[in-house]
C-alpha cells in the first residue's frame, strides 16, 4: 500500500447535513489545491442516509423517527448514530487511481485499524452478480462492521466510512442496510464482549490512516 499521509480533522457529534455544508467546502478547497489531503474524524446524531440505488422496500418504517436523508455517495442505506465514528475523506487521486481502487484502499487500512484494536476483519470480493460488498467484516464472526460509501469529483474523493464502535444497534434492524437484508451489522463492543473506547479507536483509525493533527 502506498504512503497517503493526511491531515487530520477531529470533532465530536455533527449534524449530518451541517457536516456535508462543511464537506463540500472542504473538498473545493482541495480541489483548489488549498488544503492537504484529509481526514475528518466525526460522529452524527441518529439519521439514516441512502445512495442513489436504494430501493423504496428498504427504507426503514417512519414510525421510529429517525430521519432519513439522500446524499450524494456511492452505496446504499446506511444509518449513522452516537456511538459510531465517522471519517470522511478528503483525498486528491492521481491519474493512475480510480474511485474503486481508493475505497480498496480505505478498506485495507481500516482492517489494519480493526486488527490493532484486537478485532480480525476482512474485506471481501463481490461475487459476479451479487450486491457490491463494499465495507469490512469480521473474521471471527462474520459480521459487518464498518460500512463504506464515497464518490469522486474532479479528482477529489468525498464521504467516506462508518466504523460502529459502541451504542445501540437496533436501527440497523429496522431497514435494509448496505441492500443486503440477511447481513448482520455489528459493533467493536458486541465484538470484543465490552465496553470500547472511542478515543482509542479514533487513534487507531488515524494512524492506519497516516493522519496527523493539522497545525494550531
């Protein structure tokens, strides 16, 4: 894997369509060679999100009032609450990279985080035919746990991931995540049978990352 170091962003829990506002700024401001490339570690209040694919049946059912919220990354639906850290990445390609060959890249590394943090995880291929199987899984269990949906604008790669580190899990059940109904999405603390330190993940994740805080 190559060296990608970047520079690093850290806030706590963002409103999902402020944080897009401030996303957008972020990659014009790459894109105009204005800033490094980056990495900005977040959490959101409870929202799910759906790609442009996601099919109507697997929206989940509005009586449990979290709102849903289209955006523009590749994927399908997939829900964001306290608990889970979100990274989204700000990363200027090269000609020789494409969109699919960065989120290859972005898995890769949130494996190493994964395996640091004690949990073995994979990524896996995507059968011819079936539903794109972007994301990480755990080895041990077969679970998803970190969810993966980015796109790609004049160079510039935008949105990124979500590694479920703690909380609750129930949301996940109430619509079809990932367009994938049988895939059981786990935590870091179902993983390891304890409570998770999100200040330790967020370390993890930015060194896997070769993320370094931006200056003062």
């Amino acid at each position: 894997m190559r060296q990608r170091p970047l520079s690093l962003i850290q806030d706590e829990l963002v409103e999902y369509e402020k944080a897009m506002e401030r996303m957008t700024d972020l990659v014009g401001q790459r894109q105009r060679d204005e800033r490094p490339d980056t990495l900005w570690l977040l959490s959101h209040p409870q929202v799910y999100t759906v790609g442009r694919r996601t099919l109507q049946e697997h929206l989940p059912d509005p009586s449990h009032g979290i709102p849903v919220v289209s955006t523009g990354r590749g994927g399908q639906l997939t829900y964001h609450g306290p608990g889970q850290l979100v990274g989204y990445l700000i990363v200027k390609l090269d000609e020789t990279e494409g969109i699919v060959d960065y989120v290859r890249e972005v898995e890769l590394r949130l494996v190493r985080a994964l395996g640091a943090l004690g949990v073995p995880a994979e990524r896996r291929d995507t059968p011819p035919g079936s539903e794109l199987l972007t994301g990480v899984w755990t080895v041990a269990t077969g679970r998803k746990i970190v969810s993966i949906g980015m796109r790609q604008s004049r160079g510039v790669t935008s949105h990124g991931f979500a590694l479920n580190v703690e909380g609750d899990l129930s949301p996940w059940n109430w619509a079809v995540p990932c367009g994938m109904p049988e895939v059981d999405m786990t935590s870091l603390s179902r993983e390891i049978g304890a409570p998770a330190d999100m200040d330790r993940v967020r370390a993890a994740a930015a060194e896997a990352f070769e993320a370094s805080p931006e200056p003062a």
